[in-house]
C-alpha cells in the first residue's frame, strides 16, 4: 500500500486504526482506501465501494 | 414413535409472549426460570382451568425434548396418561409425541387464560389471584 | 486568526468608513470601540457578519424592516436622480502571515416610477482575493469564496467568534435549551474527521444492504431473514439511545442526591428531629428491601405449588395405573440386556454358567428383540414412578402458604409504622412557613430531604424502565443471533452465495472498526475539551473558588460542579458565566484549531461595577494570544476599566454620529 493516506487521514484516526488493525493489515489498507476516496469526493461511490470491498475482502479470504 | 430428537414442545408465539411478560420481570424473582419452567407453569394453569386449545396461531418458540428434565417429561407424561384410555397404553404404549402436543395444547390454554390477566392487573396482582386458585383447587382436590 | 481591517460603504448607519485594526509589534492585540447605544457598535459587528456570511444575525427588531443600505445616502442619490446604489463591506483578514480580501457588495436600483422612489436590490456578490501581498492575488467567486472563509471562520461555530454582551452571560442557558443544535459537536466532527468517517459508515452500510439484497433476490428465504434481523437492529439502536438516556438521568440523580445527603450529615446532631427522621429512613430501608426478599420468595412459592397442585391429580392417577400394572405382571420384567449380550458372545449362559445351545440361543436373540421393544414402555413407567412419587407430596402446601403470609403481614405492619411516624414528623416540619424563615436550618433540612424523595422516585421510575428496555435488548439480540445462525445456515447452504457472503462479512467487520474509531475519537474531544474549559476557566477566574469540575455532555452542553458536588452553574453571577462562555470558547477554538478573535459587542453590560476591573485585566491577558475587539458604551467603559487598559498598549476608536444620519468616527488612538 502506498503511504499517500496518511497525508489525508489525521494522525488521530491513523493511530485509532492501527490500534483497532493490529493484526490485520488488509482491513487497514481497505478502510485507508476508501477514506481516501471519500475525501477525494466520488459521485458514484457505490461503484467504488463495491470494487473495493470485493478487492480487499477477496484478499482477507485468501490470507 | 420417531426420533427423540423431533419431539417439541410447541408454543403459540403470542402465549409465549405473554408468559414471558411476569416471567423477565426481574422485580418478580422468576427471571432465571428457563423456557421449560415458564412452559411448565403454563400447562399446570391449563391443566387447572381442564381445557385445551388447538395450536392455530404461529408456532414460535420450541423446547426440545432432550433439554427437558425427567422429573418435566414425568408430569408432561403422567398428564397423558390421565387423560386417555388405560387399556390404550396397555395395548399400544405410551405416544410420546401425542403427549407432547397435548401438553403443547393445555399450555396454550394455561397462557390464554393469563393473557387478560395481565393486561388487567399488576404483576404481583396476577400471581396473587394465581394463589388464590390453586388454594381453591387445593381445597377441591380429593373431591 | 484576525481581521486587520473593515472597509464599510453606505451600509446601515455607515457611509464610508474604515477601521485598522492594526497589531504593531505590541505584546497585546487589543482594540477598543466606544459609541453611544443606537450610533453604530452592533452595526458594525453586523457588517463583518454580513459580509462574511451574507447574513445579519445581531440585528434587534426595529432595524429588520430597514434597508440594508443606509437610507440618508439613498436620500442624497435620490436628490439627484441617480438610479442605483451599492453596498459594499470589504473585510481583511489574516492568518500564518497570509491576508486575504473578502468583499460583499449589495446592488440597488432606484425604482422612481412608484408614487414614492424606493429601493429595489438586485444581485449579491462575494469576492475574495486570496493572498494579496502577492503580485497577483488569486480571485474567488461562489462556493470557492464561501470555503476559504470557511476555513478561517467556520461558519457553524460563528458564535464563538463573534459575541454580544447579552449572549455572552446567557450563553449557557441557550446553550442548554437548544441543545447547541449540535453545531459545536458537528464541527469538532468535521474537524477531527470524523464527519468522513460517519459519511463512510453510512455508505458501507446502503452498500450492505445492497449485498443483503442481492443475497435475497436469489434466495427469498434470506431476505424475510434479512429483514427480521435489520428491524431487530433498529429496535435495539432505539432501546440503545432510550437506556443510554435514562442512565444519564439517574447519574444526574445520583449526584443530586449524594450532595444533599453529604448535606443532611453535615448536619447532623443540628436537630432532634431530622435525626429521628434520617432513623426511620434507614429502618424503612431495611424492611423494603426485605419485603421485596419475601415477595421473591412468596412468587417462587406461588409458581412451585402451581406446579405440585395442578398435576397432583394427574401424578396420582398414573401412579395407580402404574402399580395395577405391576402387579398384574403386566409389565415386562427388568432383564439386564447386557448380560444377554455377553451371554450371547460367549455361547455361555452368566446366570446358570451352562454353555449356550442353539436353542437357547435363538430364544436369547428373541428375548433382545422383545426387549428393544418393551422396555421402552417399561423403563419409562419405572421411571415415571420415582419422579411422580415426590410430586404429590401436599402436606405443607397450608402451612407453607401461612409462614409467608404471616413473614409478609409483618413486615408490611413494620414499614406502616414507620411510614406513619415519618409522615407525623414531615408534617410538622412541612407546617413551617417557607418563605419567612429561610434560614431555619430544619426547613433546609425538611427540603433537602424531600428533594432526595423526589430524585429517588425519579431513578426508581427510570430503574424499571431500564428494566423493561434491557430485557427487550437482552431479548432482540437473542433474537437477532438466532436470526444471523439462521442466515449463516442458509448462506452456507447456498454456495453460490459465497462471494456476496463474503463481502457481507467483511463490510460488517470494517463497520465494526469504524464505530469504535469514532466513538473514541468524540469520547476523546469531549474529555479534551472538559478538562481545558475549566483549566483557562480556574486560570481566569479572579476571585477564591470552590469550582471543582465541569462536564459536558454528548451534546457538548456544560454541567458546572461546585466542590461540594453539586451543580453551580446557576447560582454564578453574570461575570463569571461570562467567563465561563470565554473559556469554553477558547477550548472551543483550541479544541477546533480555530485561533481566531473575539469580536464582543457590550461585553460588560452585566457585569456588576465591581467585578469590571477584573474582567477588563482577565480580557487585557486574553488579548496576549489572540485579537479582542470590544466594542463598549461609554458608561461601560468605565474609569475601573479604562484604568485597567491604560496599562497595556491598545487601540481605541470613538465612534459618533455626524447629525444622526451617519456613524463617524470622533476620535481614534493607535498604539
């Protein structure tokens, strides 16, 4: 994943979802990605959301 | 006689509710009673009041037989085998399932009867009246 | 934050002004404005407001009918039959060595085709240079222009910025009333995030319940189980708020009551009478809680000889039956089937010791057959017979029944008794007059005492109730895990399901990780935000105090707690609620990073003359960290608080009124 989240996601939330994340890494980045689409502003979020949540949760069944 | 497994205990779902209504009252002390005890109180009020009533209703909520302790199952089966012929259980055995939805039908009965009670009258009220007809029933009993 | 200057043109009692407020490099930043009631203060906090946020909000009743646009130079333009007339407030601020240029004009045409010429206003406009110590400022139009003000001024937290006296002391009660409206909540949310991330729940879950129903449209059964399960989940988020609300009420209580008990035992030995009360009080107590004890007991007693009563005749008559059949030999014997078994594997008969002849054998494997099919019958007669022959024991059923009666008869008697004795007591203390003898102690004591009778009855009430809620939570959740076994069965079944089952899993879980972020996050800012309003509250205030704590609640409105427990807010006097709204604002603004002024019109108006000096350094030692502009009356700007001032380097500007139709400026001082 790359780091440019957590330009956009204030320390606070960061740590909280570090904490919350600790062992599950690909949770994190999921909710990271989406944060970060919800503040780059998407009017078809449904789209969006969707593809990311059967990206991530098809990794999470791997794992 | 089918499996243990399958023999239920049924209960209208609207009974159900009403029982349930004295027994999660904490206040009352009866909150720990399992469904079966709540289930058992129901049919001892039906057997009392001598009627039955059909299942007709949703069935909701069950108690399968293998949770049932012997000393319930006993008084479920002992019922039964008042109410029906000596020489049919002599002949054809006991029918447990038969038994069971008879028990299902008396304790229908046993919660209507509380049903208006309850929108009537206080908890504590109830269970006042309650014991107020098992003494009556009490004082009947060897006639 | 700050605004360095206000550029104002014909609007209200203004034609053409400008006020500096210029910061040097003094210690201090503030800037004082003095003018009579009705030349110009209050207009001119309406200005900055209007031409920050297109809106008048300061403005009293009489003016609403007015124009915006000052109605002498419309005369003028009139006069000389000009057709049009702007309104224009220009506003500078600046912040991190930035300064930007906000302008909002108001265009009007002279209508003078009516009998009488009038106003009619046509377009608004909002500009903002961003940066003009830059050769070329960036301009804003629109939303662009509304966002970087915005940035500066929240527009939703406006009232922390921008004060009039009158709000200033009555702040918290409005506060209280409206709850805020939840603007101080709303912004911190926005400001720490979390309003994204609330935006993300609520997405996730409409795209949860896409995937639920895409899951039901292929399978019907999941959706009516889909459906049972989200109506369970909003039933208990309501029973949720409904406790969560009740608990808060009975801390509340709880708190009230505490204080007033500390109070009654402060006083105790004071007299005969409330002692001889607090007595019974606690003997009363005592036989409550064992009445309740006897009214378990007497339930339990009800519902074990419901049982032993209502299937006694039943009991008997099975037993009887069971009996005749016994001893008719009716009922096949006992046979140890396990010793036919082995019998039968060793070809030896373990009764007699005889080897097995074929015979025998086949009579045995018949007898194993029988047995499978009679001693079912058999064993669950025996059976019957042992547990029905403890059931029909009634011998104790009038006795029983009688040593409760009689326990609950008691104890009811003990607890009239006391009730009446109390009751005989409270009279005579309720006999007393109230309003004349105030300071008898036993009337105080009578009221605090009747105080906790009424908190108690309060939280009993609200302690069924919680009851009730809790055990159709208990009960809902119960419901709502049965309900998800189910789905997960039938999902489960259904393997063409797995991907959407799996989404639906995951989405769940990120929920799940979502609110408990949130929830820490505001838990946090709120306990952030109590600690640092009483710090600068305990830190400004000038007289000795007996404050203790502060606390606010989940809608950011302030419970003030005295150090004997109790809520004081109250009883403060206007001074100290003033100060106490600063320093709420000032954690407000630290809380949200909002470093900006404090613009205050009239902040003294009810200030008592005594408590002027003290508040007048408390605001001087503000003006170190942030801009104050206070805009006074001259009978406000007191010899007490000009005294204060004269210390420190400040602005001051006198404003007057140039025959009444324009507001000037008389005299003005920089440091």
């Amino acid at each position: 994943m790359n780091d440019n989240h957590s330009k956009l996601v204030n320390s606070n939330i960061q740590e909280k979802l570090n904490d919350f994340t600790a062992n599950n890494k690909n949770m994190r980045d999921f909710i990271l990605e989406i944060f970060d689409q919800e503040i780059k502003g998407s009017a078809r979020y449904k789209n969006t959301y969707k593809s990311l949540i059967e990206k991530y949760s098809e990794q999470e069944g791997v794992k | 006689m089918s499996n243990n497994s399958d023999i239920r205990l049924y209960i209208e779902k609207k009974c159900r509710e009403a029982i349930d209504t004295i027994f999660n009252e904490k206040k009352l002390g009866l909150n720990h009673l399992e469904n079966i005890d709540r289930f058992m109180w129901a049919l001892a009020l039906g057997i009392m009041k001598e009627e039955k009533k059909p299942l007709t209703g949703a069935k909701d909520s069950f108690i399968r037989r293998e949770s049932i302790s012997t000393r319930n199952e006993s008084q479920i089966i002992a019922h039964y085998i008042s109410t029906i012929d000596e020489n049919v259980i002599i002949d054809q055995g006991i029918d447990i399932e038969e038994a069971f939805k008879q028990a299902g039908e008396y304790a229908n009965a046993g919660f209507d009867s509380l049903e208006s009670l309850i929108n009537n009258f206080s908890l504590e009220d109830v269970l006042l009246k309650k014991l107020q007809e098992i003494t009556e029933y009490y004082e009947n009993i060897d006639s | 934050m700050r605004i360095d200057s206000v550029k104002i043109e014909n609007y209200r009692s203004y034609k053409d002004i400008e006020f500096n407020f210029l910061k040097k490099e003094s210690s201090h930043d503030l800037h004082v404005i003095v003018a009579q009631n009705g030349v110009g203060k209050t207009n001119l906090l309406n200005a900055i407001e209007w031409c920050l946020y297109g809106d008048e909000p300061h403005l009293g009743n009489e003016k609403e009918s007015l124009p915006l646009a000052n109605i002498y130079v419309f005369d003028e333009l009139k006069n000389c039959g000009k057709e049009s007339l702007n309104v224009k407030v220009e506003v500078i601020i600046s912040a991190k060595g930035e300064s930007h240029k906000i302008r909002r004009t108001r265009k009007f045409n002279i209508d003078y085709d009516l009998e009488k010429p009038e106003l009619v206003q046509l377009e608004e406009n909002l500009l903002v240079w961003k940066n003009i110590d830059l050769p070329n400022p960036e301009l804003l139009k629109d939303t662009f222009a509304d966002d970087l003000i915005n940035v500066f001024f929240r527009k939703d937290i406006r009232r922390y910025f921008f004060f009039d006296g009158e709000q200033l002391t009555s702040y918290f009660e409005k506060a209280r009333d409206s709850k805020n409206d939840n603007k101080i909540k709303k912004s911190i949310m926005s400001l720490s995030q979390v309003e994204i991330l609330e935006n993300i729940q609520k997405r996730l879950k409409s795209t949860l319940t896409d995937y639920k129903k895409e899951a039901g449209d292929q399978v019907p059964c999941i959706k009516k189980i889909n459906t049972n399960i989200l109506e369970r989940e909003k039933k208990v988020e309501r029973l949720e708020n409904d406790i969560n609300e009740i608990e808060i009420s009975n801390e509340k209580a709880d708190k009230e009551i505490e204080k007033k008990n500390v109070f009654l035992n402060d006083q105790k030995g004071v007299s005969a009478k409330i002692d001889k009360l607090n007595e019974l009080d606690s003997k009363l107590n005592l036989e409550q809680t064992q009445r309740d004890e006897i009214l378990k007991e007497l339930h339990r007693f009800i519902y074990d000889s419901t049982l032993k009563i209502a299937f006694y005749k039943a009991s008997r008559k099975s037993l009887k039956f069971i009996d005749k059949q016994d001893a008719a030999g009716k009922l096949p014997p006992a046979i140890d089937k396990g010793i036919l078994i082995e019998s039968l594997n060793s070809k030896n008969c373990l009764v007699c010791g005889n080897s097995l002849t074929s015979e025998s054998k086949l009579n045995i494997e018949k007898l194993i057959e029988t047995y499978n099919i009679s001693s079912a019958a058999s064993n669950m007669l025996s059976k019957l017979k042992g547990s029905l022959e403890d059931t029909i024991n009634l011998q104790n059923f009038r006795s029983d029944k009688g040593k409760i009666l009689d326990k609950l008869k008691q104890n009811e008697d003990k607890i009239k008794k006391y009730e009446d004795e109390l009751n005989t007591i409270d009279a005579t203390l309720n006999d007393y007059p109230t309003e004349e003898s105030k300071n008898d102690i036993e009337i105080k004591l009578r009221d605090a005492r009747n105080y906790i009778k009424a908190q108690e009855g309060l939280i009993k009430q609200n302690l069924l109730k919680l009851g009730e809620y809790n055990s159709n939570k208990v009960n809902l959740t119960k419901e709502i895990d049965c309900l998800k076994l189910e789905l997960k069965d039938v999902m489960e079944k259904q393997n063409i399901l797995n991907a959407v089952y799996r989404n639906i899993k995951f989405v769940e879980k990120s929920l799940k990780i979502i609110s408990k972020i949130i929830n820490e996050i505001m838990t946090e800012s709120r306990n952030k935000m109590e600690k640092s309003t009483l710090d600068y509250f305990l830190k400004l205030i000038w007289k000795e105090h007996s404050y203790e704590s502060l606390k606010l609640d989940d809608s950011y409105s302030m419970e003030l707690f005295h150090n004997k427990g109790y809520t004081c807010l109250g009883s403060c006097s206007a001074a100290e609620k003033a100060l106490l709204a600063l320093s709420y604002t000032l954690s407000l603004h630290d809380l949200t990073g909002q470093n900006s002024l404090l613009f205050i019109d009239t902040p003294l108006s009810r200030v008592s003359d005594e408590n002027r000096n003290f508040f007048a350094s408390v605001i001087a030692d503000i003006s170190k960290t942030r801009q104050i502009i206070l805009a006074f009356t001259p009978s406000e700007y007191s010899n007490e608080v000009k005294m204060k001032f004269n210390n420190i380097p400040f602005n001051k500007i006198e404003l007057a009124t140039n025959n009444e139709k324009e507001t000037i400026k008389k005299e003005v001082k920089y440091v």
